[in-house]
C-alpha cells in the first residue's frame, strides 16, 4: 500500500515516492534547548513519530535526521531579539552549555515518556559549525550573499522561488508596513547566515570564520545538518505550521541557492494545539509542560491518546475535559486488551509478526485500518478501526489481539503492556478466598458460590481457571 500524504509544497495530498526504492530520509526540526517543550511542542513530536511509524508499517527504512538547536536561535524568528538559549542561562545563572545539555535530556524523557521513536541521528548545532561555515561558503560563492553592518546575509532578491513554500506575495510585503528593525537588510526578507555583530554579549557561544569571530543564524543549522546525513536531496521534511513562512522558506532558499536544485520533496507540516485559542507560546511564559500533566495525575500516554485523536492537519484545543475524556478511553482501552490477554492465553500470533488470513473478519479490520492511515495519515480513524475491532463478537480473542498489536507499530500506544488493575486484597478478603477454596474441595459449592457473589460485592470478581483462582477488580 502506498502513502499519500499533503505536501505543502504546493498544498495537495500526493502519492509518496521515495527517491530511493524501500528507504525514506527524513528530517524533522528539534527542540531549541532553553526550556522544557511545551505540549504544543510535543504535540508536533507525536504527529511526527506517527509519519515515521506509518512509514515504517508500510516497509520503509526511515533514516529520521532531528536536530538540536543549543544556538542561534532568537526570541524572534526574523532575526530580532536575543539568543534564547543565552537569555535563559543568564535568568537561570547557568552556564549555555550547562541549559542545553539539561533541557535535552529533559525534552527525551519526555519523547520517551510519550513513546516517540528515537531519531536514526540526533545532531546538536554547536557541534556542526563547520558544516554551516562550509554551506554558507557554497551559498556565498554562488552569489547569494552580501555584508552589512558586521553580518553576513541571505539576499532574497538574487533567489527567485523565494516565498514558495508559503506562498507569500513579496511585492505585497514590500508595500506592506512590516519594517524590519535591521537597518542592513536591503529586504526585510533577507535573513542572517552568520552574526558577528550583535547588540549583546556572547561570550560563551563564538567560532572563528571567514566572516569574523561569530555565530550562526538558526536557519542555517538545519539546512547543513539535514544534508550532511540525508544528502542534497531527501525525502521529506516536518515541522509545526508556524515555520512554514520564516524558518522553512529561509532553508529552502539556503539548500537550493547552495546545491542549484530541488532540495526536499515532501514537506508535511503539523497544525498547531491551541490554549483557549490562542496559540501556546513558550516565549509567553504561561505554557503546559508533560510534567504539569503528570503533575495533575494524567499518565504521558493520556496525552499521546489526546494527540491520536485529531487529524494532525486540523487545530488540536486543549482542555482537561478533553484531557480526561482521552485518560478514560485509553485506561478502557487498556482493560480490555489486559483481559483479552487473559482469554487469549499465548495464541496471539501478532505478537510474532504473523498477520491475519485475508478472509478472516479481523483482516477486513486491518485493511481499513491501512486504508485510513496512508490517505494523508487519518490516525484517527485509524484508531476507530482498532475499537471496532475489539467491539467484535465474532472476532476470537487471541485474533483481536493479533491485529491489534499490528495496529500498535503505527499508534504507539504500548498495548503489550496492557495489565488489569491491581486488587489490593485485604486479610478479610484473603480468609473468604481461602474458605471458598476449603468449601469447593468439600465440594460445597452452595457455600463457594456465595462466598464469591460476597466478594462480588466488594468490587472483587474470582475467576478459576486451569492455574487456579484468579483475582481481579469488577
Ligand atoms: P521550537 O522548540 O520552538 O523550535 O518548536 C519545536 C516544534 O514545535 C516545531 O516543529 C514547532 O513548529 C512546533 N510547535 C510550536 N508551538 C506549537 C504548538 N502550539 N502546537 C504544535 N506545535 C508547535
Ligand atoms: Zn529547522
């Protein structure tokens, strides 16, 4: 089965062809390592590891290139503000190094916590300076270039596909009143390849180049870092929708104006979740963190259950009522698999990688469930196909749990792990079961019988199987 899939370059869902037969470069844009990710964040990091898992499901070997940004990343995209990561050390009085080496370790426990596969290659900016210094001699050599003010630009105007991705109409931004603060930009569209030159002090964070002692623009990183490990010319690239008219635009420009050909094929790109409407900003101070969830008693999980609940090109809103909705799903969810496990026994052949019969009725399940998720990703329906499944009562247990397990290598959602709650079992209720037992070797089964509705009572359901009495929550 092939994936189709909407490609923002030019705004319709096609049908993916890798440029390599079975195998897909893939890169995604990672965290800037100033503080936790936001659920926003992680939101756009769930909807990514679902194009790679479905990509996968469908035989691919995905190489998923990801970066992580520990400089040149301002409080604005375009080039304004200060070095985020530079701001937080000195609000924190930490060194830069010392934040960024705690926030990605805090962004992959997270990722971990939410069962996103970890990229094929994790690259930190700072250790690719000289891959960035090489691609902007390649795009100064080719003419894209010019100095001002100490800093070394990208010229818009020498690129003439610039704005595509967006579709941005330049000449109506020119007229337009957006005015950028640099003075030395000869188009507020222009953007910085390498800083020498800044309003503030950058002790920690300084490489020698041929444009000075300096740093990089953020753009640069993933346009050097995607190539050195995907080469000039990958697959597809991802991202939340807020870097499709700065961030994106500025590394297609920089890819293209350095290689003098088409850079990436696909690009896909995430819609945002949404606080009350408003878009949820790290930079605003007031955001929610996978810790706050947990804090408030939610498992990680509640919320990748959350996120496979919305069409990843659809605004997700975040409430807790939503956020509970999904906990109650996912735990019932969970229970039934737990208890299919019991009935199955070890006859589940998905476990072993064995798919269903194409007769079977679950097969018809599975094929739905391949249909909704190749035409532009729809986990959502995806996960529908995983309920009616289990719904079925002509559907054994251990067919059900076969296919749902295949269905898992794409939702993520750790079924294997599916256990039944607990029982505490106090002393009272550990005498009743061991007089129930007394009274059935007795062959009392009056007596058992209501000891058992008893224990019923109290929430407790004994099941006697092969391996003796089982215990379990009602
Ligand atoms: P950043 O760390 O700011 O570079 O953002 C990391 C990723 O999260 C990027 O792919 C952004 O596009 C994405 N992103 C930022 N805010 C949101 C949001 N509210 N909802 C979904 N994705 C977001
Ligand atoms: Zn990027």
């Amino acid at each position: 089965m092939k994936l189709r899939i909407f490609n923002t370059m030019g705004r319709r869902i096609e049908e993916f062809v890798p440029i390599e037969d079975k195998k897909v470069g893939m890169y995604t844009c990672g965290p800037t390592v100033y503080n936790y990710a936001h659920i926003g964040n992680l939101r756009t990091y769930i909807f990514e590891d679902l194009l790679r898992r479905t990509l996968e499901y469908l035989g691919y070997r995905v190489k998923h290139v990801m970066n992580v940004t520990d400089v040149g990343h301002l409080t604005d995209d375009a080039d304004e503000g200060e070095d985020k990561i530079i701001k937080s050390a000195r609000e924190k009085g930490k060194s830069v190094w010392e934040i960024a080496d705690f926030y990605t370790r805090a962004f992959f426990r997270d990722t971990e916590r939410l069962n996103i596969e970890r990229p094929t290659v994790v690259c930190r900016a700072t250790e690719h300076i000289d891959d960035m210094i090489n691609l902007i001699k390649r795009i100064e050599k080719n003419g894209f270039t010019y100095m001002a003010g100490g800093n070394l630009y990208f010229d818009i105007s020498k690129f003439p596909g610039y704005g595509k991705l967006a579709l941005l109409n330049l000449d109506e931004l020119k007229a337009g009143a957006r005015i950028s603060i640099d003075e030395n930009k000869k188009n507020p569209h222009d953007f910085v390849l390498w800083f020498t030159k800044s309003k503030f002090e950058h002790q920690a964070m300084l490489w020698d180049s041929p444009w000075g002692k300096g740093y990089p623009g953020w753009h640069i990183e993933c346009s050097a870092m995607s190539m050195k490990y995907l080469g000039d010319q990958f697959d597809i690239h991802c991202g939340g929708i807020d870097h499709i008219p700065v961030h994106h635009t500025n590394e297609i420009a920089q890819a293209e104006a350095a290689t003098g050909k088409k850079w990436v094929n696909y690009w896909v790109h995430g819609e945002f979740l949404v606080l009350s409407k408003e878009k949820m900003a790290k930079s605003a101070g007031n955001y929610l963190t996978l810790d706050s969830l947990i804090e408030k008693g939610y498992d990680p999980m509640d919320y990748r259950y959350l996120c496979l609940g919305a069409h990843y090109r659809s605004q997700l809103q975040f409430s807790y009522e939503a956020m509970n909705t999904a906990r109650n799903a996912r735990l019932a969810l969970m229970e039934r698999i737990a208890r299919l496990k019991e009935e199955a026994g070890e006859e589940v052949k998905g476990e072993k990688g064995g798919m269903p019969e194409r007769e079977s009725a679950e097969y018809r399940y599975l094929e739905s469930f391949e249909k909704n998720i190749t035409e532009d990703l729809n986990i959502p329906r995806g996960l529908a196909d995983l309920w009616n499944l289990l719904k079925d009562r002509n559907i054994s247990p251990g067919a059900k749990l076969s296919v749902a397990y295949i269905m898992d290598r794409v939702l993520g959602l750790r079924l294997k792990e599916a256990k039944l709650p607990e029982v505490e079992i106090d002393e009272e209720t550990k005498e009743l079961i061991e007089e129930r037992k007394r009274a059935r070797e007795r062959r009392d089964y009056a007596l058992a019988d209501a000891i058992r509705n008893k224990l019923k009572d109290r929430g407790i359901l004994l099941e006697d199987t092969p391996d003796g009495v089982k215990v379990r929550k009602a």
